[in-house]
C-alpha cells in the first residue's frame, strides 16, 4: 500500500484523498481550507526525529523564542507560585505548546501555539475565543496584536516587556529585528519536543521521588524534567532570588533545547546541581555524550541521537547513566527514590 507522511502520522493515500486533502506541489499537501498539512515526505522515522540544523531556522527560533516569553510571562502574571517557578513553564500539547487554563477571576483561560495549522488559540471557560496567525512580523507586532487579543476578551494582565536569559534583551514592543517565522521548521521543532516529551516522560516514571512534570521554560527555551534527592542545596553566596528558588534543593536535571551560539544543532544536557566531585570524570552512555567545561553538564548532540539505530534507546541510556553517576557520587538514597527495577503499576 502507497503510504504518505501527513503531520505527524503515516497514512494511505486513500485516506487522504477521503480526508479532503489535494496535492499542493510534488511535496506538500493542503485541505480544502488551503492549510498545508505535509511540506516535506519524510521517512517514519524522520517524522519522529526530524533534522533540525540551527543555520537553517536560527531567525526563526529566535523570534518564535521571544513570542513564547511575552505569552509564557501572562502564565508568570496570573499563576499562583510553585517551588522552583513550576507555574511558569509551557507544556508540550497535541498541536503545539500549550500554557494549560490559567486562572482569571473565577474563570479560566488557555493560550495553545498551534504548529500544525500555525495559529495562536485564546479559549477561555466563558465562550469567547480569539485566534491570532503565526506568520513572519516583528516581535514588536507580535506583542500588540496578542495584547490587543487578550484585551479583546476582556483580559486585562500587564507583563514585563523585556526577555529574559538573552544577550542583548530588546523590549518587546521595541523589537523589529526579530521577525522570521518559517512553518516547517517550526513544525519540525514541535515535532522533536513531541517525541522527547514522550522519552521523559517514560524516564519520569522510573522515579519514586520527588520530580518536575516534563515542562518548557520560555526563558531558557528548552524542554526538562528534573528530579530532587530530598535534601536542601547549600546556599549559593550571591544569586539572585529567581535562582536561589530554582536551586533550593539538590537535582538532577536533563532537557533538551534547540542549540546556541556555534553550536550547529540542538543538544540533550544533563547536570547535577550542586555537581559532586567527580561527576564531570564520569563514564556515560553513549560513547559520543561528553561534558562540556561551558555549560558544567553532559551533552549528547541530538544529530547523534537522530542518526542512532535507536534514537529512543539511546536517549534513555544518556539520561540514565547520566543520572545514576551523579546519583551515585551525590549519595542520594537511590533505594527509596527508584522505582524498583523500573517496573510497571
């Protein structure tokens, strides 16, 4: 049976055809609406862990970094706190990333980046939605119209209009030099965060301890999961309050974000913090993870994971072994905070 690649699955032709779907060029399908469904035939696995060079998308990344701080910092805004600034993060959803029903008077509201129709959905509990279209303009239009939106439904929330974890911050409603939004790489990017949101979450529950949920921190622009040994972090002499709260406690953290800087790609990392002595000298799985003396943590290249016979495998072998040297060395009571043999409830 002739098979082709739709979104994020595999399908008959036949049922594209029954779908509604007609070619749009020799590589790309549309509905009858004219929303592109497949810009690119990609091999079943490529689906799942699509290549993602920086150089390709870096404009793109960069601007779509800052729309998902202005809408992350409504989530900061109306959020009541939790340990380690938990409600702040995005969360990996069905069609993009998802801030989950924030609260707003008795009422609720959620903001989802939708990268398979490339659209911004406002619902809120009161029937009033808002849609705003995810396409090339400036950050700076960016944060006027999606303010307006919000305003259109009788949101009133004010944010900090300057990013945050950047070099060289730009107001938001000054920022006119980032303004490039390509739908198939961000797509792509979606896509990556699908597949190893899945992965974590499978690692998340080899844990017994105490753990974050699988989340996406705007401001760093990256997807973690992180677990606690129980124990508080010494003090860090001279940090400042948004880090002593996200450190408080000893972790070992592991994520995955897009790349930086020289880097050709995106990267799975994996620290502990504080670091043990020792832990930098560890022997880890793979052979190709190393640690790296900029960043204080363990990388694995995600070309590397891609290219894997087992990209899944691969992945959990990194965050495993990573884990257990740092665990080891750290002396957590590994026997209480594991699941025993990993095994299944």
């Amino acid at each position: 049976m002739v098979m082709v690649a739709l979104g994020s699955i595999i399908v008959p032709t036949a049922s594209v055809v029954r779908a509604g779907l007609v070619p749009n060029s020799a590589s790309s399908w549309r509905n009858k609406k004219g929303t592109v469904m497949l810009t690119q035939t990609l091999s079943s696995k490529d689906l799942a862990w699509p290549p993602l060079p920086l150089a390709e998308w870096k404009d793109t990344c960069e601007t779509l970094h800052m729309w998902t701080q202005i809408v992350g910092k409504v989530r900061l805004a109306l959020c009541p706190h939790i340990n380690h600034w938990w409600e702040v993060a995005l969360y990996v959803s069905a069609r993009g990333l998802t801030t989950s029903p924030m609260p707003y008077g008795r009422d609720t509201f959620e903001i989802e980046f939708d990268f398979i129709d490339h659209k911004i959905d406002i619902n809120t509990s009161w029937g009033a939605s808002k849609t705003l279209t995810l396409a090339p303009r400036s950050v700076a239009q960016f944060y006027h119209e999606f303010m307006d939106a919000l305003h259109s439904l009788g949101i009133d929330v004010k944010i900090w209009p300057m990013p945050v974890e950047i070099p060289n911050p730009i107001r938001f409603d000054q920022d006119s030099q980032h303004a490039s939004y390509d739908a198939e790489h961000a797509h792509r990017f979606w896509r990556i965060l699908v597949t190893v949101d899945t992965v974590f979450k499978e690692f998340r529950g080899r844990f017994i301890g105490k753990d974050s949920p699988v989340h996406f921190f705007w401001g760093s622009f990256d997807l973690c999961v992180t677990r606690f040994s129980g124990r508080r972090a010494p003090e860090r002499p001279g940090a400042d309050r948004i880090t002593r709260e996200a450190y408080s406690h000893e972790v070992s953290s592991a994520g995955y974000w897009p790349g930086t800087g020289d880097m050709t790609g995106g990267a799975f990392y994996s620290y502990m913090a504080p670091e043990p002595p020792g832990f930098r000298e560890s022997h880890v799985q793979p052979e190709k993870a190393y640690y790296s003396d900029q960043f204080h943590e363990f990388l694995l290249l995600y070309e590397d994971v891609r290219k894997s016979d087992s990209p899944r495998n691969t992945l959990l072998a990194f965050l495993q072994s990573t884990y257990e040297a740092g665990a080891a060395l750290g002396k957590w009571d590994r026997e209480s905070l594991e699941q025993p043999a990993w095994a299944k409830i």
